[in-house]
C-alpha cells in the first residue's frame, strides 16, 4: 500500500508542475501512467471517473480525488488531491508575483501568444484521448462529434450538450 501512495504522489507531483494552461492539459498523461504504466484501471473506467468529475460541481479536476480513492481508498484520495494541488499552487503564486512584476515588458505578450496554441492543443489532445476511451460505438462517435461542432459553433450551456448527448445516446441503443 505505501508503495502505491508513494506511486501516486510522485505521478500528481509531477502532473502538477506540467498542468500548463489548466488541469486538462495532463490529462493524456495522467491516463497513460494510470491505465497503462501502473495498470490501476482500464481506459473505460479512467473516462467514467473523468466524466463523473465533470458532471459534479467543483473543480474541473476532481478527476484526480477520484482516481486516488479508486486506487488507494481516503489515503489515495488524500495523497493525490495534496500533490496535485500543492505544487502547481506554490509555483503558481511565484509565478504571479513575477509575472505581476514584468506586466510592462513588451516580451510578456508575446509568451502570452505563444502559450496560447500549446494550451489549446494540450487540450485538444486531452478531447480526442478521452473520445477515445469512451467512444466504443460508431453512435458514440457522431454523438460526440456532433457536440464538438456545437460547442464550436453555438452558445450552448456544455451541461445541455452533455444532456442531449445522453439522450440521443439512451434514444439510439434502443434501435441499434
């Protein structure tokens, strides 16, 4: 057991300091070293825990809590959630107060444009790897492209997308 915990901190210490552009971003790796390097899971379950921490209010990485409980029970839970918060928090705050500091240097902006498409594609990354662990059904994949577009292309609350998706998906297992 304390092999895992250990396990565990090490892994959401490091994704902590790699969460660059918000906690999405680690997701392709946290699934990798959950799934496939320790084997805590399948990819099935890590896309229920993901889905479950996103349909629930709080934090869009709750993901992580509950990944530590399912390996490791309260403690896993506990070391997790501490080592994927502490870190990217403290570095966080340093960050700021320079950041804060250098607000007139004409070279903040330009981090800030180059950040942005690494962010985005972090994220874009995150999408596709959990589209693919969950989408087992040629239906799953036009539910979930379907909602991409209109994500993309409307203003529609994601927890109606996520409504409707599930509707469509419930609709459609009756008659495929």
């Amino acid at each position: 057991m304390m092999e895992t915990l250990i396990a565990l901190a090490v892994i959401f210490s490091q994704l902590s300091l790699l969460a660059f552009g918000g906690g999405n971003t680690i997701l392709p790796e946290m699934q990798r070293q959950v799934v496939e390097v320790h084997h805590w899971m399948p990819a099935s379950e890590f896309s229920a825990l993901f889905a479950l921490a996103q349909a629930a209010p709080g934090p869009n990485m709750m993901v992580v809590t509950l990944v530590g409980w399912h390996v490791a029970g309260w403690a896993g839970m506990l070391v997790t959630s501490v080592a994927k918060f502490g870190p990217s928090s403290i570095v966080t705050i340093l960050a700021m107060h320079a950041w804060n500091r250098f607000k007139d240097r004409p070279w903040r902006r330009v981090a800030q444009k180059g950040l942005l498409p690494v962010t985005a594609g972090l994220v874009a990354a995150s999408a596709m790897l959990i589209a693919q662990s969950s989408d087992t059904s040629w239906l799953a994949w036009v539910i979930t492209g379907a909602c991409t577009v209109l994500a993309f292309k409307t203003r529609i609350h994601p927890l109606w997308l996520l409504g409707g998706g599930a509707v469509v998906g419930l609709v459609g297992l009756a008659y495929v």
